[in-house]
C-alpha cells in the first residue's frame, strides 16, 4: 500500500496540506466546529484501532475461548466508538479506559488458556493494559482539553506523513539540454 501511495506524490502533498490545515482550523482558529467533530472524530479512531488490534486475532484465533473474547471485545469497541459518535457516551475517560481495559483482560486470558506458550513481554503488555485503563477510567484522567489535542494530533499526524511522503518521492524534472 505505501509503494502505491509513492506513485502519486502531487496527490499526498495536497491531502497532507489540507489536513495540517483543517487540523489547524478546527482547533485554534474554528474551535467551535473541533468541538462539534470531536466526538466523531475520536468514535472513528476508536473503531479504527479496535479493528486493527482485533482482526488479525480473528484471522486465525488459538482456541474457541479467545475467539468469544475477541469477538466481545470488538463488540465492546463497536458500541463505544458509537457512543462518541452519538455523543451520548457521557464520561469518555470510562469509554476509553474500558476498551483498553478489555484488550488488555483478553491478552492476559488468551495467553493463560493458549495452547503455545506467551511470550514474557505480551504478558507485561497485557498487564500494563489492564493497569492503564483502570487507571485512566478510575480517575477521570482524560479531559474535553484532552480530547481537543487527540483531534489535532489526530489530524497533523497523517497530514504530516502524507506531506513527507509526497515530498520525498517528488522527482525533480531533468534540465532540458538545448
């Protein structure tokens, strides 16, 4: 996919460009409208993750039980990510430290009842999982500022990949020999 993207580096110049700008936009200039895209903003990046974490453990799961698990777990992200993007979600520190919560529950399970044996750093990253997200929806940790700072850094992010990615492979033009 990143061999198709070099082939056209015009093109990721100018979206690169234009979400630096909308992310510039929509938090200092407009913050009114960052205020109003924010919850589906951060509902769309949940569900994003959610997939991108779950989905290759669907592909080919270790056993029935963690199979049910990721399945409950890409339903628990579902329903979340919905719940931004209606914005109904009411505390979004519970939301998101339950998500991360539950990834971190099905490494820890996963690996007890898998039949290979877990690797020592999965089990302290499913272990630091469970922690952060106890941590962050036991003290309220994350804010309406907070999810401010995600929208722009959820904008400048790509919009900065894609920029350095179009410039590093614009080709000079050759100088035409008369």
């Amino acid at each position: 996919m990143l061999e198709q993207m070099k082939k056209f580096p015009i093109i990721n110049i100018i979206i690169g460009a234009v979400l630096i700008i909308l992310g510039i936009v929509f938090v200092f200039i407009q913050p009114e409208i960052g205020e109003n895209i924010k919850n589906v903003a951060i509902g769309l990046m949940i569900l994003i993750i959610i997939v991108l974490l779950v989905y290759p453990g669907l592909k080919k799961p270790k056993s029935k039980l963690l199979l049910g698990l990721l399945v409950l777990e890409l339903i628990i992200g579902i329903l979340v990510s919905i719940m931004f993007i209606a914005n109904t979600g009411g505390n979004p520190s519970l939301w998101i430290g339950l998500v991360i919560y539950v990834h971190g529950v099905v490494g820890l399970i996963g690996g007890y009842f898998s039949s290979e044996k877990q690797k020592m750093w999965l089990f302290f990253l499913s272990l630091l999982f469970v922690t952060i997200g106890v941590f962050i929806f036991a003290s309220n940790l994350i804010t309406n500022e907070m999810l401010i700072n995600v929208l722009l850094f959820m904008f400048l992010a790509p919009g900065l990949f894609l920029l350095t990615l179009g410039l590093l492979n614009l080709k000079k033009n050759p100088k035409q020999v008369e």
